[in-house]
C-alpha cells in the first residue's frame, strides 16, 4: 500500500539521519493534507504549521479546519499558527519603492514561510517535510524556488497529483479540501494554479505521458520556463 510505504520511508529517512521532529507547513490543500497525515501516522512527533501571510479568508479557514482535525485524530501532532503578515508588511514597505515586483513579492511569501519551517526545525532536531507532487517537481517546475522547493524531505514527489488525491480520499481528508481547486495561497486575488498554469492537473499529467496529447506543446513551454528550478545550480568550473 502506497500509504504505509511512504510513511515507513519518512521514519527510515528520520532515524537514518537522527533527527526526531517532523515540520511541515499546512496550507488547507490537498498536498499538504496528505502529507502531514503520513508525517502524523509515523507516530513522531509532528509540528504541523499553518502560516497566514494575508490570506484568503476561506484558505486560512481549511488551513485551520486540517490543523484541528490532524491534531484532535492524532495525538503525536502539535498545530501551531504563526501569523506572518507584520514581517512580511515590514519586508514590503523596505523594498517596495526599488523593487515592487508583484511576482517577486509572491515568491519571497513562500520563502518567509519557509524560513519559519526551518527556524522551529532547527530548534527541535526536525526535518522540514516537502509536499511537492510529481507534476509540480518534475513536470512543469510549479513551485518557489527556494521557498516550498526548500525542503529536507519530499515523501510525495514521486506521485501524481492524482494519486494524491487518492490517497486523500484513503486518509479520509476533509470532503472540502479534497474538493477544493488548488491554488498556491501567494495571491491576494486568489488565483488557482489551473489559472497560473493555463492547465488543469489532469490535463497537464496526461501531457506528462502521451508525446501525442493535445496539451504537449503547452506542457513542454511551461516546463522549459521553469526548468532552471530542477536543475543542479550552475557551477563556474576551474581547471586544475
């Protein structure tokens, strides 16, 4: 069962590596879901963190509904919330006039979420737990570089997000965060990635396999705009 080989893998990878706690940040989406309930059924002890950073309204409020239900179901799970919108609000006002860019502004929220994550693992001897599918990983580079990209661990990085979503239905996630649209909480408009990507999951998987599908060339653009993210870092090389 797939559920139980990655949990089993989450604590050979721990143990192998001495580290005690799992952190991991919990968004109200499907990805997330998943894998902070495989971090809880390993029975370490877990920090899962919600992270509003000018949020939706309703993505706090699944952010939060997954957090009470995770802890409330599992007794090793610890939810804490971390409101981050004062840092962010001062990191705003000191660069916006020099260097307001909307997009940058978006990633630099993923990566103050994810040095948080790594301050509490640092402080507890934990790993900071990735929820990266294969789709976003390895398909189309859908995430920060730096930010969610910047993980110690990715247990689902080699799933689709359709078998995620299975395996949601398995874990018995709530209804509404299984059937929400995903969406990568960076935008205060309350973008979904479908609308980012211009391709639903399932589109975009299908392109993944199939040389012939209709949605290739569109998978093999967005793919090649981000393929610096799923690269090794470029390295000047000194001859000896």
């Amino acid at each position: 069962m797939l559920q139980k080989r990655i949990v089993e893998w989450i604590k050979q990878y721990a143990k192998d590596n001495n580290r005690e706690t799992l952190v991991i940040g919990i968004s109200g989406g499907i990805d997330s879901s998943v894998v902070s309930t495989l971090c809880a059924m390993t029975k370490m002890k877990t920090i899962a963190v919600s992270l509003p950073l000018n949020q939706i309204e309703e993505q706090h409020d699944l952010s939060m509904d997954h957090g009470d239900w995770l802890s409330n179901k599992y007794k090793n799970v610890t939810h804490e919330v971390i409101n981050l919108d004062r840092i962010y609000e001062k990191f705003w006002l000191e660069l916006f006039n020099e260097y307001g860019d909307e997009h940058a502004f978006a990633n630099s929220k993923s990566r103050l979420r994810m040095a948080t994550l790594h301050q509490i693992a640092g402080a507890k001897k934990g790993l900071v737990v990735g929820t990266g599918n294969k789709v976003e990983d390895f398909g189309v580079g859908f995430y920060t570089k730096y930010g969610d990209g910047g993980v110690d661990i990715s247990p689902i990085a080699d799933c689709n997000k359709t078998e995620v979503w299975e395996l949601g239905r398995e874990l018995k996630i709530l209804d509404d965060i299984i059937n929400a649209a995903p969406t990568d909480g960076l935008w205060d408009d309350g973008r979904t990635d479908e609308g980012q990507l211009g391709l639903s999951y399932k589109e975009i998987e299908e392109a993944m396999n199939n040389e012939n599908s209709k949605n290739r060339d569109k998978y093999i653009q967005i793919r090649k705009t981000n393929l610096h993210k799923m690269e090794p870092i470029p390295v000047c090389k000194i001859p000896n």
